[in-house]
C-alpha cells in the first residue's frame, strides 16, 4: 500500500522566517520535519530565482554522507526537474 504523505505534518518554516531574523534557530525532536522542510523551502527559492544556498553539517565527514543523497528524499517536491550531485555542487535542470 502507498501512503501519502501530507506536506502539513513537517514543520512550517513560515512564522520564524517571517521575524527577518539574521540567525535563526530551530531546535524541536527527531521527525518532525525540519532538515526536509528547511531543504523544500531553500531548492524552490532557488529554483524560482536562481540564488545559491548552502547546507551546513557540523562535521565534513556528515556532509560528505549526506551529499550523494541530497535530493533523494525531496525529489517528488519538483517534477520535471533532475537534480545531480557534482563534487560539492549540486546542479538542477528541466
């Protein structure tokens, strides 16, 4: 059976972003969908108008994990579009 997942149940990034804050912290458990949340918002504001983020990790060695599968988990968010991994660049294209 295929489960549908419900874009509510991870966290809104919309009240805090809203504070123009120059730093802001998201502290909240395990699940609740702030890595994702944060990774939909941050490709489709790049997407949209062709500015660059970045994805910070507290050890080289955790991004160097996470890096081959970036998009994996959020790649339904953007139909149409092919995301690759180029070194420590990722690249996106209709």
């Amino acid at each position: 059976m295929t489960r549908k997942l419900d874009a509510s149940v991870y966290y809104d990034f919309t009240p805090v972003m809203s504070r123009n804050g120059i730093f802001n912290m998201i502290v909240g458990g395990r699940g609740i969908g702030k890595s994702y949340g944060a990774k939909v918002r941050e490709v489709r504001r790049a997407l949209r108008s062709n500015w660059q983020f970045i994805y910070m990790r507290r050890f080289r060695e955790e991004l160097k994990a996470s890096a081959a599968s970036f998009f994996a988990d959020i790649a339904h968010e953007f139909p149409g579009w092919e995301f690759k991994q180029v070194g420590d660049k990722a690249l996106a294209r209709i």
